[in-house]
C-alpha cells in the first residue's frame, strides 16, 4: 500500500503527554539487585531492628504474605515467619536514586522527580503518539536494568497529563505498562475505586463518604462544582479536570502544602529537656528545606507524645507504648527565619500540658503550614523580616557547605547528634544525608 497516497485519510492516532516511572518496592529491590542470595525471597526494610517499628518497604515475595509498608515488624514476623529484615541504608538508597535518573535521561528528559521511587517526563512531538511512547518506554525500563540495576523493575504509566500517568502507573505492578487514552475517558477509571487515586486517603475517602460517594462511577458524575464542594477546596474542581484528560499545571497550588519532621526519642532524650532540644532541630530542618524551596509560612504546628500508664492512657502507639498526645497550632505573619520560627515554637511548647503525667515525652513532630511560594509573598510592614532572613540564608550557605551542625542555635545543641535524616517516599535528601 501507498503509504503517502494513504495518510491523509488516516485517522489522528492516539496521543499521551505525559511517562510517569514508579520503581516497583524500591528499598527492597535495591537490597535484592546488591545481594543475589537475597532475590526470590521475602525481604522487609527497617529503620531499626526492633518488633515495634515498621516495614518502610517490602519485596514482593513479603507482599505475598499480606506484609506492606507500614506493618509493624512484629506482626510481619507472624505473617512470614521467613521473613529476611534489613536495617535500611539511605545512602545507597540515594544513590541508585541518581543512577536511575541518568538511566531514564539516556532515553528522554526527566521533567520533574517527584520521589525517591518515582519521576515524570514530558512527551514532546514525535514522542506522543501512543505507541512511539509504548516503545520509549520500553526502552525506558530497559535502560534502567542495563544501566542502574539487572533485577530493578518499574511500572510506567503513560496518559494525558502527569496525574492519569501516575494514576495509569499503578494500574499493574511489578513492571507494568498501562496507557490511558484521552478518547476512553473517563470511562476506562470506571475499574478503579476512589482510594486508588492519588490525593485520595483515608481522611478523604470518609469525607466523600459523607457526600455519599462511595464508587468511581459516582465520582465521575459529579460535576465540577460538586467536585469542589465534595473536597471543600479547588484541589476537587482540579481533579473533575484532570479525570478527563485535562492537562494544566497551576503553578500557585503545585508547590507543598506542609514541610515537617517527626520523630520518635531516644530513652535519653525522653525528658522536657531532651525533647525540646529535639523538637528544636526539628524545627531547624524543616525551616533549612522551606528556605531551600523558596517558601514561607503561615503557621506552625507541634505534636507531643507522651508516655502515660496504662490507666490513664487514650490509646498505645503503634510501639505499643501507652500515649497521650498533644497537638496545637498556631499562625504567624508569612515568615521563613529561623528565629522567628523558634520564638513561635517556644509558645507551642509552654502551651504543653504539664504534671506527673507529663513529664516523659517520647515522640516529637514539628510541621509548617499554610505555605506560600516566594512569588506570591508579600513582604511585612511591621516585622525586621529582610535582616532575620538573611542571617537565615546565611546559616543556610555555611551548614550547607560544611555540615549542617556548623552553625545552629543553642536550643538543639542537646540533640545534634539526634534525629538523623531519614528519606521520605516524597523527597530525596540533598541537605541532610
């Protein structure tokens, strides 16, 4: 057949903007492809060797046996007796990170990562009809196995915009390839339910619950003011477009909502003391990553808990330790110092209950809220704010480029050695590793 004679009669083919890569049980996969004797067995990541800490990822062989990110070892212990636990290493978590990112860009650009385990490229011209970008992607997992890893898998997802491609990623695990269509939605979601889509959690799913949306096909009929009525914010008219294939990216509701660090004491940090010196550094690093982000704050949060007896206690932790927990909130003129941060911290932390009760925190959790990106900040009338943030961006240059206990307040100076970084699932490290 003629092909040139033909094409002008030929239909418009299928075309998908967006590849979005998620690394299938990534730690785990990691700890596998550095030891062979491990591959085809059920291995779970730990931060700690203790029963009551939890799996931070699991290899497939462990999922088999109902073991997820988040169960308790004690319970995964029971669940798979042969079960294999590694203590996690972040550094070499980070750095197959970078081998992976320079894999996929030998094949197309990264446009943005987004996790530890997962990056989105955007499809460009001859990239986006949809089986050019099935054989990119193909060529995209190849790489990764010749380049960062033999035994590494990823699922791909390849639809409209970076939302479906996250969506369509998940649709088949491990190492999946899944396009969504612009032509067959919203009808091909109709086999997901909403907890599978991202943004969708358990607080969400029981606020739809409320509106009476329990199945996608409900979801999908709402419209886009019912969407946004059902979310109680944009984020739900957002979404009914994206849904739809939709792809836009608005620059003022993309940047993070809240920037925080949590973490669980020491016994030698389990005093007023040590856990101030603790929610301290908390603080420190929270404001060094708002800063690194060009982001402000309106308002600070902090979390205490304490360990109570038994009688007295509202519930156990996952640690199984008995708790009463605290937590208070407070606003701030839009600020991203340091030492504005600490005076507001030191008010949170007065406002703490106090008694015999009291006196043996254990779990300390520090987050900014209400963010604003630097472009939509207004600078104060009111407040010394230029000579407090740069004495900020100034601790920050000399802590990044010597360590970051170089230079910090005397508050953390108790817990300096305390509360190491660990890697999140929605960030890689680059000022605390």
């Amino acid at each position: 057949m003629d092909f040139a004679a033909a094409s002008p009669a030929s239909p418009e083919p299928a075309r998908v903007r967006w590849l979005f890569l998620d690394l299938n049980s990534y730690f785990a996969s990691v700890e596998q492809e550095l030891r062979p004797e491990l591959r085809g067995r059920p291995v779970a990541v730990v931060p700690t060797m203790a029963d009551t800490t939890c799996c931070i990822a699991a290899s497939y062989e462990a999922k088999a046996f109902g073991i997820r990110t988040g169960t308790q070892v004690r319970e995964a212990k029971r669940l798979c007796p042969d079960l294999v636990l590694l203590d996690a290493r972040h550094e070499v978590y980070v750095d197959y990170h970078n081998r992976i990112v320079e894999a996929v860009e030998r094949c197309l650009p990264v446009s943005v990562v987004l996790s530890i385990d997962e990056m989105a490229c955007r499809l460009m011209g001859r990239e986006q009809p949809v089986e050019s970008a099935r054989e990119l992607a193909m060529r995209v997992k190849q790489s990764v196995r010749d380049h960062a890893g033999s035994t590494l898998r990823c699922s791909i997802g390849l639809a409209p915009n970076r939302y479906l491609a996250k969506v369509a990623s998940d649709m088949q695990k491990p190492d999946g390839l899944v396009a969504l269509l612009q032509e067959d939605l919203p009808q091909s979601l109709l086999q997901l339910v909403p907890r599978d889509l991202p943004g969708i959690g358990a607080r969400m799913e029981k606020r739809l619950h409320g509106h009476g949306i329990h199945t996608m096909q409900q979801l999908l009929a709402l419209t886009p003011e019912q969407m946004r009525t059902a979310w109680g914010s944009i984020g739900g008219e957002k979404l009914w477009f994206w849904l739809r294939g939709e792809d836009f990216q608005d620059a003022a509701l993309e940047h993070a909502k809240s920037v925080g660090h949590s973490h669980v004491l020491a016994p030698e940090f389990r005093t007023i003391e040590g856990a101030w010196s603790i929610a301290h550094k908390l603080l420190h690093k929270a404001a060094m990553r708002l800063r690194t982000a060009r982001l402000w704050a309106g308002s600070l949060s902090l979390t205490i808990k304490f360990a109570v007896p038994r009688e007295v206690a509202a519930k156990d932790h996952q640690s199984g330790i008995p708790q009463q927990s605290f937590q208070t909130q407070r606003r701030t003129v839009e600020c991203q110092d340091s030492q504005t941060l600490l005076e507001l911290l030191r008010v949170l932390w007065d406002e703490r209950p106090k008694g015999r009760n009291y006196d043996k925190p254990f779990f300390i959790g520090v987050t900014l809220h209400d963010l604003v990106p630097e472009q939509l900040h207004t600078l104060s009338l009111f407040t010394d704010e230029a000579r407090r943030t740069r004495l900020s961006q100034t601790m920050d240059a000399l802590n990044i480029k010597y360590g970051t206990h170089t230079l910090y307040f005397a508050g953390m100076h108790l817990a300096k050695a305390a509360a190491p970084t660990r890697i999140a699932f929605t960030a890689i490290p680059t000022l605390f590793d």
